[in-house]
C-alpha cells in the first residue's frame, strides 16, 4: 500500500471543559447589601471533522491521533460571562466513514462542507447569582464547568467517485485513467503498479465524470488475495463499473473467462455490486496477430447480450465514445443507497447502573457524572443540591433496594460518598430521644443558625408566643 494513502485510522476526541462559575458578592463602597453577583462560566470548544475537497486521504491522522478542544474561560464577578473556546474543526476527506469503538455508523460525510461533532464541549458552570431565591438570598453555591466529551472514533474512506474503473492488474485502468482525465498515475508494465485509489475528472463543456481507478482485483480478492481485499469497500461508492479486458490475456477458448471471475469476486463481497450498471470495453485491441481473440470475445459478448466497447489507450481509438456512453449510463443509473446511521442516543438521568464491589459500591451513569464533576464538594450548599439531586434521581432508593447499608461507600466519578438512607432536612432538638441521628454539616449549621437568631420582642416581655400566657418559672 502506498505511504501516501491511508483509508483506515482511528483518532481520540475530546471536547473543551466548560468554565467555572463564580463565587462573588457585590461589595461597592456606596452599595449596600449588593448581594451575588458570579457570573457564569464559558462553553468548551467542541471537535468538529467536515468533508473538505482539499484532503484525499487519512494521512494526516498517522502523526496525529488526539484532537482536544480547549476549555472555556471561568466566570467573575459583577455578572460577567467567561469566554467561550473556540471549536477545533478538524478536515477529514469526502466520503469519510465515521464509526464508534463498538463500530456504530455515526456519520457519513460524503458531501464537501458536511460536519458532524465528534466530541461536544462542556457548558460553562453557574454562578452563584444563578442559584438566589426567596429564602436564600445570598448563595455561596456554584458549580464547576462540565467536561467535554471524550471517545475513540474509527475513521475510514471510501473514494467517492461516479465511474470504478476494475479489471485485473495491467490492463490499462491506470493509462485509460490517464488518456481521458488529468490524473497522473503510476504506469509501468508491470502487474500492481497503482497501490491505491486515483481519483481523475472528465470535462466536456457541461458534462463532468469523477473516475476512480480501483487496484488490487485478482482471484480470491474478496477473501483477501492481492490488494482487492483493501479497496474492494470503494466500489461500493462509485454509481457505475467501468470493467476493463485486455486483448493481450484473452483466451480464445474461453474469451470471457476473465471478466466472469472479476464479477465473481465482486458478488462474493457484495451482492449488491451484481446489480450495479457496468460499461465493458476491450483495451489494447492495436495488438498485431489478436484476430482470432477479437472475434472470440465479440461473439461471447453478443451472445450473452453485452455490450463491448473496443478502445486502444496507446491510440485513443474509441475513447471518445466510450466515456460518452459512460456518461450516459452514469446519468440513467440510479442513486446509491444510502448508509445507515445509528442515531446517538442521549442517556436519561436514571440510566446509571449500581455495581458492588470490594471497596463499596460504584455508581456510574453519563449524567449522575456529569453532576457529581460539576459540583464543587467543598461548599456545604454545593453538596447539599448535590443530595437532593440525588433523592430526586433514585440513587439512594437503588441503593437500598440493591443492599447497600447505612455507611457503606459509595463512589461516582472517582469521589467517594458515604451511604445514609435517612437524611435530615428539617431543625430538632438534639436531646430529644426521638431525634433521629444528624450529619456533622448539618450539626454546624443548626449551632450558626441558632447563634445568628435575634431573641424577639415577645421572649423579652417574658411572654410565650405572641404573648398568651406567661413564661413559667
């Protein structure tokens, strides 16, 4: 295979993080009680590959397989949005295959300009003057940027071309490619010349035809003999077969025998190929003392109801007509069908699956790990939406349910948790014995609830309520 050409690849996306959110408050000289004002975070760069007509194979992927977006910029204060990153657009050639690790067909870019976002980047964090309400008017809570997208994708081509030209190795696909375009292949007399796919543009007034010279094809090409193996995925691309015989190796007795094992082979790796429009034409007919093969082969042609083309590349003779008649047929011939994409599905919150083992239980789901990479667990009100989030998407009730025990580990994302199946969201008193057990956060924050109460007016009077009855000594 050439070094030059590389149809097959596999490349390592990852989309820009997103920006963190701020944590500020408004504290201007003259401005009282300014309150939050932390603006929100910026999106992370995306990975973007588009079909671009400048790029005819996947050589450039050989000494570069990691393409990573940049992460967006972090918010600040008095409301000010960080900047987003820009999008890493990576050019890929037209008729580029894109599939996912467990081979699903996500993208076909067969069309110059097309795009598809291999790895999205992250949304921007919250600030803080996100998260004000009524009862809470001065939130600390924020949270951290969202992490890109990040997968191994398999990339692969496959020419796209209206006319494959196919026949055994030196029969003249390669000076035919030549003599009726401005493609400049290797020519040489001597078999497996072209190691891969030529591309070369017919041009008469407003008619225009994109050849492409397909190596390789011997016996067994479809089981992997030669180079057919490789190259015989282009074929599926191209609308018509152009099949190309040699007078040069052409039997008398059996005239046709070469063309039969061609269509063999290319049955044996697709059946859709075998109805695939196919051009004949009979290359080299300039040779002295082919006479007797000439007739042979037209008198098998006629038989069989085929239509043969008898063309000489050294002279040009019949050239002209044949590449009409491809046009022709090229024009009738219906359109290719189309490949079948998978749609990318977007995982639900719930889908996350719950795994026991030796060090505790490991929870993992696209999105509980996004929330858990997000919140920022050394604030106290982070972690607490961070728990009702988690109440609110089943994962403590699955817990149970699996077996879990209060204490038990729990790890998302590479943080450890620890399990409590009854959570305290309301004030009691401590020395009540039916007070059910409280988490030291929250016991930090009831003891600065209880300092930061201002005794009423009522409770001065020495009176109980709103001063129905009085206190009891």
């Amino acid at each position: 295979m050439s070094r030059n050409f590389i149809d097959k690849t596999r490349v390592f996306v990852q989309g820009g993080r997103g920006g963190r959110g701020a944590c500020s408050f408004d504290r201007q000289k003259y401005v009282p009680m300014g309150g939050p004002d932390g603006g929100d975070g910026g999106a992370g760069g995306s990975v973007i590959f588009f079909a671009s007509e400048n790029c005819d194979s996947l050589l450039d992927f050989k000494h570069r397989s990691h393409f990573k977006a940049k992460a967006g910029d972090f918010g600040r204060s008095s409301n000010k949005t960080g900047a987003s990153a820009p999008d890493l657009r990576v050019p890929v050639p037209v008729g580029t295959l894109v599939y996912t690790e467990d081979d699903h067909l996500v993208a076909d870019l067969k069309s110059p300009g097309q795009e598809y976002v291999a790895a999205k980047g992250g949304r921007g964090g919250r600030g803080n003057a996100r998260f004000i309400t009524e009862i809470n008017n001065g939130p600390r809570d924020h949270e951290l940027g969202e992490p890109g997208e990040e997968r191994w994708l398999r990339l692969e081509l496959r020419v796209v071309a209206q006319v494959g030209i196919i026949g055994f190795p030196n029969v003249g696909k390669s000076t035919l490619l030549a003599s009726v375009t401005h493609a400049n292949p290797i020519i040489a007399d001597y078999p497996f010349t072209t190691l891969c796919p030529v591309l070369g543009v017919w041009q008469r007034k407003y008619k225009t035809l994109v050849f492409a010279d397909i190596p390789g094809l011997i016996e067994g090409a479809a089981q992997g003999a030669g180079l057919g193996h490789d190259f015989l995925r282009h074929i599926s691309r191209t609308k018509v077969l152009l099949h190309i015989l040699s007078l040069a190796e052409i039997d008398k007795n059996e005239p046709l025998a070469k063309y039969d094992q061609i269509r063999h082979e290319l049955e044996a790796y697709d059946e859709v190929l075998k109805d695939r429009p196919e051009v004949l034409a009979l290359n080299k007919i300039d040779l002295p003392d082919k006479d007797e093969e000439l007739a042979a082969v037209e008198q098998a042609c006629r038989e069989r109801g085929l239509k043969l083309h008898l063309v000489s590349c050294f002279t040009h003779q019949g050239l002209e007509e044949l590449v009409e008649d491809v046009f022709q047929v090229v024009q009738s011939a219906p359109d290719l069908p189309e490949f079948e994409i998978e749609p990318e599905v977007i995982p639900a919150p719930e889908d996350f699956d719950i795994v026991r083992a030796e060090d505790g239980w490991h929870v993992s789901g696209v999105r509980l790990n996004k929330l858990v990479l997000m919140t920022n667990l050394d604030e106290e009100e982070s972690v607490n939406r961070l728990q009702r989030r988690f109440n609110a998407w089943g994962v403590e009730r699955r817990l149970g349910e699996a077996g879990a025990q209060p204490g038990d580990p729990v790890f998302i994302a590479g943080k450890e948790f620890s399990y409590d199946p009854t959570p305290v969201w309301f004030d009691a008193d401590e020395d009540s014995p039916d007070t059910p057990d409280v988490r030291p956060s929250q016991k930090i924050r009831l003891a600065g609830k209880a300092q930061s109460k201002r005794p009423s007016l009522a409770s001065l009077a020495g009176l109980r309520g709103r001063g129905r009855g009085r206190t009891k000594f």
